[in-house]
C-alpha cells in the first residue's frame, strides 16, 4: 500500500462514519489505521480502524469496511497466560456478515476473496443490520465481510494485542510497512 | 419516578440518540434504563442509559442526557480487592461538561443542581463536544452535565457493578424501584 492509497483509504472511512453520524476530532482522522493486512489488495481484503481508547483493562474501536472489504480470518489467543481478546461487535451502518467457528451455514451471503479461498474455514454466519450485535468469545476463529454499501461496526472488547493476532493465511502480516 | 415517567423519558431517550445517528433494536428500546437515583426530579437530576455488553472484562454504554440534566457525583470504589471502574466518556452528540477530582476551575459553566450544592465536591472541569472524550481513573469522584440540548455520551469501561457506586448525596440510591 502506498502513502496516497492509504490517504485515499482515510477518506473514504471518513466518509462513510459520517454516513452512521460518527464525529472524529481533526487528530483522530490523520491516525485512522488503514490496514491491508500485507496483502496489497485493499479494497477487497482490508480494514480501517479508529481506535479510540485501548487500556489495560479495555478497549473501544469503531471499524469501517468499504463495500464487499473483507477482514480476513483470525484469531486472539491466549498470551502469556492471559486469556485471549473477548470483542462485541455491534453494526453501526450498513450490513455486515460475520463468520465464526461452529455448523456452517449452508449457503452463505458473503464471499470468500478469489484467490485467497483456502484462507477461509469458518462459516457459520452472522448477519448484523444496525443496532445488533454479536460476541466472539476468546481464540475463536471469524472473518467479516460488508455488504454492497460498505458498514460501521464499532468494537467493545477486552485489551486488544493486535501483534499478536493468529491469521488463518499465512501470508498475512497484521502491522505491515506502508510504502512512502 | 412513576411507570409513565419513565416511558417518557424511554421515548425522548430514542429521540436524542436518533439524533446522534444511533439505532437500537425494539427489545432494546424497551430496556432502556432510566435513573432518577431516587431523588424523583429526573428531569433535574438524572441519567438514561442502554448497556450494550457487560462482561466479565469490559462493558460499553451509550449514556444519553435531556438538557441541563445532571448525573450526581459519585465514584467507583475497589470491591473485593479489584480495582474500581475505569471508564472513557467519548461525547457523541451535543455538549457535555464532566467534573472530576483537580484543581477548581474558576468559573465553571455547568451549575449544581439546586437544592443538592452540598452533594458537589469537584469542579475540575472538562467540557466534551462531540468526538471529544475523557477517561476517568478507578475511585475518582465525578459528575456530569448536559448543555441546552441533551447530550449522547457513549461509556467504554472495565466491568460494571452500578450497585457498588458511591454517591457523595446520601439519599441517593442508584437501584430505586419504579412505582406502578
């Protein structure tokens, strides 16, 4: 990803939180996290992500996804004898589809990203319309997907450790270099 | 604080949070919480809350309050050898000025709230517009006050335990029961 698509990226999220009526200050907006997950493919496999408090009790974000983005499949383990991330993500705007460990579904609505297919193994699915919600709990492996208008999702969730995050393709790297 | 009061006051909370972009489902707007500490003069004093997750880790609000409304000074005290709530006021919608422990600002523009001065001990004043936010250390007393408007504040916080607040007024109780 290069400095201008990242650029381009903060646009764009600002644009659709001010769809959902989220209000950044003039700091948060320069700090909005564009991750493309290493995989230089952003609209179709990425997320942007305001964080706006990550203590060591707790953490809050809201996410945005353009249209059909895809966060791929991970999960937060158990470090250093502490148990692993609990989120609660909570539609904002939009629609989103949420994959998790347990029964697929038999014919899901999202996609899995073409040429990344066997990156994906959950797909037991969650639909979020705004103002639902769902909580994943601890080292359960998910991925989400928005549908054609993109979504805002915000993030309530234990202290998050996002390097250490367990992707299910190996060719991922969470905190990837942004190209000047 | 009568069954209709509250049904009231459950209506212009929806009304204030549509406002500030934010959609709940039906179950939830029959559960929005509405605390007039007992004091019965909620539009005076008082605050409406929905908790959208409470876990054994962290918990996520979103705190709404009618104009000039003002949520009493109290603290979250250690119980059971944890430490108190820490919690993250981020405003959303309107303006909010929140009082915390500090030095006194010489003039502040919030008031207390007439006939309870006594129950107001802190006036370091921080004022919250929307994407504004504050974060409030564990056992540090506080209050909070809309502006003319109302004010939607969302709360990110380590576990909540609302029974064990402590209020500075003494005749507050923050369960009180609803009368038919």
């Amino acid at each position: 990803m290069t400095k201008q698509e990242q650029c381009e990226a903060q646009e764009k999220t600002i644009e659709l939180l001010s769809k959902a009526g989220i209000i950044l200050t003039e700091e948060e907006k320069k700090n909005i996290e564009v991750a493309d997950f290493g995989l230089n493919e952003l609209t179709k496999t990425g997320l942007q992500l305001i964080t706006y408090i990550n203590t060591d009790r707790y953490c809050a974000k809201d996410l945005v996804l353009f249209p059909k983005q895809t966060c791929p499949e991970h999960k937060h383990p158990t470090i250093g004898g502490k148990e692993g991330k609990q989120e609660t993500f909570r539609c904002r705007w939009g629609k989103v589809w949420l994959y998790v460990e347990g029964p697929s579904t038999e014919k899901i609505l999202g996609y899995t990203p073409k040429g990344s297919e066997g990156a994906y193994t959950v797909f037991h699915e969650i639909e979020l319309n705004p103002g639902e919600q769902y909580t994943i709990e601890p080292n359960t492996l998910h991925w989400f997907q928005a549908d054609v208008d993109g979504a805002v999702v915000s993030e309530f969730s234990s202290t998050s450790h996002d390097e250490f995050d367990i992707f299910t393709d190996p060719r991922i790297s969470r905190i990837p270099e942004v190209a000047e």
